[in-house]
C-alpha cells in the first residue's frame, strides 16, 4: 500500500485550476506558501518523521506545493495535531496485531482537536462498524472505505466542530441520509 500511495501522490499534476486536467492548484497566497515551506523544511530536518512524496515547493509563478506524504513514529508530532489546509498527508502507522494497537490508533484520531473529514478503510464489517462508531464525532464528514473529499457546500452535511470552529452543536446531525450513504458504501479495498 505504501508504494502504491507514493506512486499516487508523484503522479498527480498541479497547475492552472481552469485546466481540468490537472489535480490541484497553487495555495492562496506568498503568506500560506512560505508557512507550508517551513513546514516542508522542519520535517525534512525531523529524525521521526520520514517524506515519502512531495516535500517541495515552486514560487516562480504562483505558490505550489507538490503534494506531501510524512510518515510520523510520534503520535504527538505537529503533522498529527496541526490544520494546514495544504496538499499534505501525515501517517502514523500502528501494528494491527498489537494488543491494543487498533484501539490506541481510534482513541489518537478521535482526541485530534479538529474534526473537519476523516475517512477509516478496512474489509471485516464488523471493525468497521466498531470504528465509525468510536469516531461518529471525530470528524464533520466521515467516510469508511471511500476517498474523504471533505464537505462540498449545499451538497452534503458540514459538521465543523471543535476548534475548527464553524459548528460546534455536536454531533446530531451526521446522521444524515447523505452522510449514512457515504459511510455505508464500501467502493475502494485496499490492501
């Protein structure tokens, strides 16, 4: 899975948003570009923190950020703790087979200060089942074995909470029949 997600992520092409071929765009401003920049230079200077993809940045027209991949050993790491709002994916990887390792992976998600979109992948339903229900409120839109594309406005519920700040009431109303849709289809399997 990994050298597929790294494959993944080198692949995808960044440029003009009018291009429709083209993945994503510049981020908004010199501002957010030199923040991300730092970012990419703190974790490649981090002994716990490997860059699997991505990890630069080109300002000479416009300020893109190829999309990054950091594997983090510390749960407490900044890339697990910290909204970016940028092309960048930190992953802890936890050993299934431990005791307690599936339990200590949902407990660190579900305690994660934002709770923007999150996304859970698995083949046995019953964990599946298990885990969206130890994060139904860790996250305003949350998918099981599908990609997280995050709220789009007027089409799907958008359940901010937290110190994301936009709507912090709970959690009542993820149990929309859209979201219900979305967590209940299971299009991707992953190995």
């Amino acid at each position: 899975m990994r050298d597929e997600l790294v494959a993944e992520t080198e692949a995808l092409v960044y440029g003009d948003v009018a291009d429709l071929s083209v993945w994503g765009g510049a981020v908004i401003d010199r501002r957010a570009y030199r923040r991300l920049e730092g970012l990419q230079r703190q974790v490649a200077d981090d002994p716990t923190v490997a860059v699997l993809a991505g990890g630069t940045g080109d300002d000479r027209e416009g300020f893109f950020v190829r999309p990054t991949v950091a594997v983090g050993s510390d749960p407490t790491h900044e890339i697990f703790t910290r909204e970016y709002f940028a092309p960048f994916l930190a992953v802890r990887v936890y050993d299934d087979d431990a005791p307690g390792g599936v339990e200590e992976a949902l407990s660190l998600a579900g305690a994660s200060p934002y709770a923007l979109t999150g996304a859970v992948f698995g083949r046995e339903q019953g964990w599946l089942a298990h885990a969206t229900d130890r994060l139904r409120c860790a996250a305003g839109n949350l998918y099981v074995n599908d990609r997280p594309t995050g709220a789009v406005v007027g089409q799907q519920p958008e359940r901010d909470q937290l110190a994301s700040h936009r709507e912090p009431a709970g959690c009542q109303s993820l149990a929309s029949p859209l979201t219900l849709h979305s967590c209940s289809r299971t299009s991707m399997s992953w190995t």
